[in-house]
C-alpha cells in the first residue's frame, strides 16, 4: 500500500496531458498490487490465493515499465524515482517468498 500511495504522489507531478494515460495506467497498476493480494487471500484457498499473487506480479512488472517508460519521456530522472523502483523490487521479492511458501508447505487456508 505504501507503493501505492507514492505512485499516486509522483504522478501527481506527470503533465495533465497524462492524466488519462500514463498516469492512469501507472496509479491502476499500482492499485492492482495490494487489491489482488487481498482478494487472493480472501478466497481462503491456496491455489487461488498464489493465482493472485502472480497477477500481482504481473501487475508489479507492468508499473515498473510504465516508470522506464517515463524516465525515457523525460518526465522524471531515474534518480528520482530510485526509491519507488527499490519499494519494487522489495515488493518482487516479497511475493515470489510468499508464493514459494505457499507453494511448499500449507499455510493454513482452505484445501483445495
């Protein structure tokens, strides 16, 4: 969620021409991760809860492009947005733990 809420701060600096493009699709990614986090773990089922945390993956890879991408727009310097691609690559390594766990020992939600 911290991620989220700093991708919704640093886009609030994008152009407004943005506002309905990269702006959008950065702050829907970066709302992606923690929501499908959440409903995976509220399926109370193993298999669908690692289904979610890849989509959380996916949509963690997506945001990261979208910042390249406006690093390579000139919209920001990747100096500035080191700490957000840091948060990232911590949240990657989270979730590929937790779903290695999952994967490896029952950690207690419904059989499937």
């Amino acid at each position: 969620m911290d991620l989220t809420q700093n991708v919704y701060d640093y886009t609030e600096l994008l152009p407004k021409e943005e506002l309905f493009g990269l702006s959008s699709q950065m702050r829907r990614c970066a709302l992606s991760i923690p929501s499908n986090i959440a409903e995976g773990y509220g399926r109370c089922s193993d298999k669908e809860f690692i289904r979610f945390l890849y989509i959380a993956s996916g949509s963690l890879a997506e945001l990261e492009t979208q910042m390249l991408l406006a690093v390579r727009l000139k919209y920001y310097n990747e100096e500035q947005l080191q700490a957000l691609f840091d948060l990232c690559k911590e949240i990657g390594k989270l979730l590929n733990a937790l779903i290695a766990r999952i994967k490896n020992e029952e950690i207690g939600l419904k059989e499937d």
